[in-house]
C-alpha cells in the first residue's frame, strides 16, 4: 500500500498509511485525520496484511483487525 486507504466502520471512517515504523491507524473528522495508533505489520493476521497490500478496504480480516485496533484505543481511553 502506497497511498492513503479509507475504511468505513458503522458511521466512522478511518484512514490506513503504511509507515516507516508499521500501520498507522486514524479516525477522519471532516477533511482532517486524528491519528490513533501505529501497529506493527507482524501483529496483523496474514489475511489483513494481505488486503491492505492489495488495497482492499472491504477485506473483512482487515475490517477485523481495524475493529480490534480501534476497541483497543477505546478502552486505553484515546
């Protein structure tokens, strides 16, 4: 994944950017982006990081894993 992808969960839209240091994860409010979290790749099932290296946002391991990232920024209290 080179570019920018966009996730809809429920009524939230959340932006996937591969880095230098792993996935970074964020939450998108209007035309800006709240960065939550940065996930290294490894800890991903191979499923999730087979869909975002094909770019698929409906990948329903990717959905998966994002929803797990998100509960866990959530009950950190992010």
């Amino acid at each position: 994944m080179t570019d920018d992808m966009t996730i809809r969960i429920d009524s939230e839209e959340y932006v996937l950017r591969s880095g230098g240091e792993g996935l970074e994860v964020g939450r998108r409010n209007g035309s800006d982006v709240a960065w939550l979290d940065t996930v290294d790749l490894d800890l991903l099932p191979a499923g999730a990081r087979q869909a975002i290296d094909r770019g698929d946002a409906s990948d329903e391991a990717l959905l998966t894993a994002l929803r797990g990232v998100v509960q866990a920024e959530v009950e950190r209290g992010g």
